[in-house]
C-alpha cells in the first residue's frame, strides 16, 4: 500500500476540525453522537483523510457501545495497530495503513470468529453506499 504523506498545514486544509482533531490528533467523538453508530446502509467505510477501503458493512455490527464496529477490517493491511498506553489504560489503536489516520480501537471481546470489535469513530469514515 503506497503511504500517503501530507503537511499538517496540507491536513488542516482537506479536514474539518472535528476530523482534523479525530484523524490526526488521535482523539474520540463522543459515545452515540456519530453519523454512522447506528447506520444499516450496505457499503463500504473508508478512510475520510484519504479515502482507502477499510471496513465492510457486512462486518458491522451493534456492539453497544455508541461506536459504529466491526468484526474485521476489509482486507489484510488496510489497518494497522499499535499499543497505545494513554488514559491510564493500555489499548490496542487502530490507524488507516495508507494515511496513518487514527480510526479508533480494537477490543477481543467482538462476536463471531474473529472476536475482536473494531470500535471507530464515525468521524474518520466516509459510507461509500452501494447503489
């Protein structure tokens, strides 16, 4: 996957604040304020800072917790994840793979085979409905 790399001034220019502030300050929208908590839409999720195809809605699901989850990503390598030990807490972050865009935070305790709930802010994803 080809890395993109962009100014912060070249960032600050393509995103809102709230975008800006989630993607590359690595902050959280509040709990089920999103766009896409509760969104059914069949179609993909990507990347709002550069577009790359990151979840399926056939692995969204309704984990309670005010984040739109997933069960897996779209594909191999399209996330990457990296122990983030902020908050007095240590967690797994979840970022995009081609913009390093952080995307929110992955937890085993997800259903199915995979059992991981990938728990993103909606503020980091564009719906891409299918038609």
């Amino acid at each position: 996957m080809e890395k993109i790399q962009k100014t912060d001034a070249e960032w600050r220019a393509e995103l809102t604040p709230e975008e800006y502030h989630v993607l590359r300050e690595a902050g959280t929208e509040r709990a089920f304020a999103g766009a896409y908590t509760d969104e059914k839409t069949p179609g993909v999720y990507r990347c709002k800072g550069c577009g790359a195809e990151l979840f399926s809605s056939e692995t969204k699901y309704d984990s309670g917790s005010g984040w739109p989850s997933f069960t897996s990503p779209a594909a191999d390598g399209v996330v990457v994840e990296n122990v983030d030990d902020s908050h007095g807490m240590r967690r797994v972050e979840v970022r995009c793979a081609a913009c390093d865009g952080h995307l929110g935070h992955v937890f085993p305790d997800g259903p199915g085979e995979t059992g991981m709930r990938y728990c993103i802010n909606s503020t980091s994803l564009d719906l891409d409905a299918k038609a």
